[in-house]
C-alpha cells in the first residue's frame, strides 16, 4: 500500500505533524526511552478517530467535525512512573492534547497550558 493510500484511509488525513518542547518532554519523562514510539503512537491514535479522554460533548464534536471539517481536539495522559493520580486512566496534571486545525493545515500535540 502506497502512503498516499493509507492517507485516504485515516479518519484525518495527516500533513505537518508537529509537538511542542513541552510536551516532549512530558512523553520523556513518562515514557523513557521509548518516548517517540509514545508519541507515534498517540499521534496515530488521533489520526485514527480514538479520542482519549474528552467528554461526550468533545468527542460528539470531533466525530461532527470529521465531516464538518471543524478543529478536531483529542486529550490523552501521559502520567510518569509513580504519579498515582490518574483517575479512570485520566490524570489532570498530566495531559496533552493533540489538536488538528479546522483547514488541516497541521496537527500538534501541546500541553493544554501551552495552547
Ligand atoms: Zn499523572
């Protein structure tokens, strides 16, 4: 399968993927090593409509705006080892957001302080 052909197939079709410092160093300091596979990995998760942790109303919205063509926001956690304050797997302190502007021009994964 081309790549061009996996885009077509993604709920979002990626173009400038992009991450803050901040939250980089959020993956780092949970993930270790293995940070960028993380990030990939939550990067493929938006693209592939899997919202997180958004309430019913955010993930209503961005199912609209896979048709609509609005901005899409998707919420994930990223606690680092021995945070023990996530919650239903979801942890205030620590999470980012990845959000995909209304044109698709990109798709950045931020700290919701840094937005
Ligand atoms: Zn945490």
């Amino acid at each position: 399968m081309k790549s061009r052909d996996i885009q077509d197939h993604l709920p979002i079709a990626p173009r400038q993927i992009v991450t803050t410092h901040g939250a980089l160093e959020l993956a780092k300091q949970s993930y270790g090593p293995a940070y960028l596979i993380a990030v990939l990995m939550l990067f493929r998760r938006h693209l592939n409509g899997d919202w997180g942790h958004v309430d019913n109303f955010d993930s209503r919205s961005n199912d609209d705006a896979l048709i609509s063509g609005y901005r899409i926001l998707a919420a994930y956690t990223l606690c680092p080892i021995g945070c023990g304050r996530a919650v239903n797997g979801a942890c205030e302190p620590h999470k980012v957001w990845i959000i995909t502007e209304a044109d698709r021009s990109a798709t950045t994964m931020l700290l919701p302080s840094e937005y």
